[in-house]
C-alpha cells in the first residue's frame, strides 16, 4: 500500500474537520469564513533542493486568523513504519525555508502513521557554548488511538472513522477475510452516518484505498452495501461507481456510432437516460460485452427494452 497520498487526499478535502479533530486550539484560531489556500506547488519549490532525505513535504495551507492577521501554515504528513532519525532536523529545515522565502510566521505541525510505538520526534535541538537551538512542534500519533476506540466511536468527527478504519487496516494486515468485514462494518456505517455528501465521498475513497481487497471481495462488498448505500443516499453514488459507469456508458455509445451510425442516436439518448435510472454498473458492463456481438439495430433496440425492463423490476 502507497501510505502518504490517502493522507495528504484526506487531509487536503477535509482539512477544517482535521484541524478540529488533532488540533482544536489551532482550529479556534483560525478565519475559516475567509477561506484558506492549498500551496503544494510552492512548497516544492522551496525545498527540492533540500539535503534531509526526503525532497519534498506534504502540504502548506495559507490561513487567516480571526483577529485579522495571516499565518502560513505547514502540515507534515510522515507516513513510516519505522524510525527515521532525520524527521525531527527535516521539520526544523523546511519550517526555516518557507519562513524564509516568506517573512511569515510558520506553524509545522506533524501527524505520524507508522506502528513504531518508540519513534515519537518530537523536536529538533542542538546547543554548544551558550547557543541553543530548539524547534518543538505539535506532533499526533495515529496509533496512540488504539486505547481510545470508545471515544472514536462516540464522536461524529470524520477523523473518528478514518483513524478507526486506519487502525483496523494496520491489524488485520495478511488477514482478508477479517478486513473485509471490517471494511464492509465502516461503510455501512459511513452511509447511514448523515454526513454531507462531499465528506462521505472522502472518507470513502480513503477507506477504499488503504483497505484494499482482491478484486472478487470488493465486487462483493459493492454488492452488499450498494441498498444501504441507495436507500440512506438516493441521491448520491460514490465518485469511484460514477466514474466507472460514465466510461461504460461512453464505451457504447461509442459502439453504437461504430456499428449503427445517425440510425443508432435514439439508442444513444436512452444510454444517457439510463445512466441516472439504473444504479448497478455491472448492468452496463453486460450490456456493452453484448452490444459487442449483435450486428442488427432491431437487436439492439431489444436489448435495450430487455435492460429497461429489468431495471424496472428490480426498482419495483
């Protein structure tokens, strides 16, 4: 598994709900009325050229405070599974370089994901002849939650679920059958939580990619939560099942302007009908493998009254 990019995602969609979350005196502070800034690509930039290892950092979130004042804010994300003895001088580096480049104040903060419960740097300090340098930074230690599961579970925070969904995927590593149910647990869960759209739409797509499962369990699990999903949301399907359907779709209509030319554009309105009236993506699935092999429009248009039909069915 990639560790860093479902964190940085996460982080970056729900960056308010984070902050109030791991650091609510800092979330108290801050203007969100005035919006914030994501600057990634500037903070590249200003540490490539770094010698600490790693050349670059997570994210750099421009914020306003509310009595009027703004602060560039650094938010180190260390996904490891062990011990890295330059973290605590990287921090200290980067922190400078956007200071730096520019002339604001800086507030690194730093969330670590490893299961290395003896690695916890929290600063970077040196001292000689009277000099003392001394950089201490917020820090958060995901598995630091273990002994807390009944207050995650208490709280409506979207980083309860995401960290006792991340927990979970650290425990049963080698163990499918129990991260299935696991993963099956939290996205029922997730559904019938009453969260805005948008953030459902996050957290699910950080479940789906740190608890990943062979193709035929998540086929299952799709299966299975799909009349929760539809029931609790009919208004909303996963940005995943969306995009996937859409590319089904396209592919026949693209079949049908091959095969069948201005003579197939009806059949080409009623696929676009049908990408909001039928839920299931298999269905397009099966319908393009088998537009593939008919070769006359009168098949076709059958094919289509046989599809509508079934839907029809399965909604009544």
């Amino acid at each position: 598994m990639e560790h860093d990019s479902p964190w940085k995602e996460v982080v970056e969609d729900l960056f308010e709900e984070f902050l109030l979350f791991f650091f609510p005196d800092i979330h108290q502070d801050i203007d969100f009325s005035r919006g914030y800034q994501f600057l990634d690509k500037e903070l590249q930039k200003i540490i490539k050229s770094s010698k600490t290892g790693r050349r670059y950092a997570d994210k750099l979130v421009k914020v306003y405070l509310r009595d009027g004042a703004e602060k560039w804010l650094l938010i180190h994300i260390e996904i490891q599974g062990y011990e890295e003895k330059e973290f605590p001088k990287r921090m200290f580096v980067y922190n400078y370089r956007i200071f730096d480049k520019f002339q604001k104040e800086v507030i690194s903060l730093a969330l670590l994901t490893d299961d290395n419960p003896n690695f916890q740097p929290g600063k970077y300090e040196h001292s000689r002849w009277g000099f003392k340098m001394l950089c201490q930074y917020p820090m958060v230690k995901i598995i630091d939650y273990r002994e807390r599961l009944a207050e995650l579970e208490a709280r409506v925070n979207p980083f309860a679920i995401i960290i006792r969904a991340y927990l979970k995927t650290l425990e049963t590593a080698g163990n499918v059958k129990e991260r299935y149910s696991w993963k099956k647990r939290f996205l029922l869960e997730l559904y019938q939580s009453g969260m805005k759209r948008e953030t459902i739409l996050a957290i699910q797509k950080f479940i789906d990619w740190i608890m990943g499962l062979p193709d035929e369990l998540e086929e299952k699990i799709n299966q299975e939560t799909e009349i929760i999903e539809v029931r609790t949301m009919p208004y909303m399907l996963s940005a995943d099942r969306i995009d996937r359907k859409k590319g089904l779709v396209q592919g026949i209509i693209a079949i049908l302007q091959i095969k069948f030319g201005e003579a197939g554009k009806p059949l080409t309105a009623r696929t676009n009908k049908m990408l909001y009236k039928i839920k299931p993506w298999e269905t397009f699935e099966e319908l393009l493998e088998r537009l593939t092999q008919i070769q006359s429009l009168a098949e076709a248009e059958k094919l289509f009254d046989e599809v509508e039909a079934q839907s029809r069915e399965i909604t009544v």
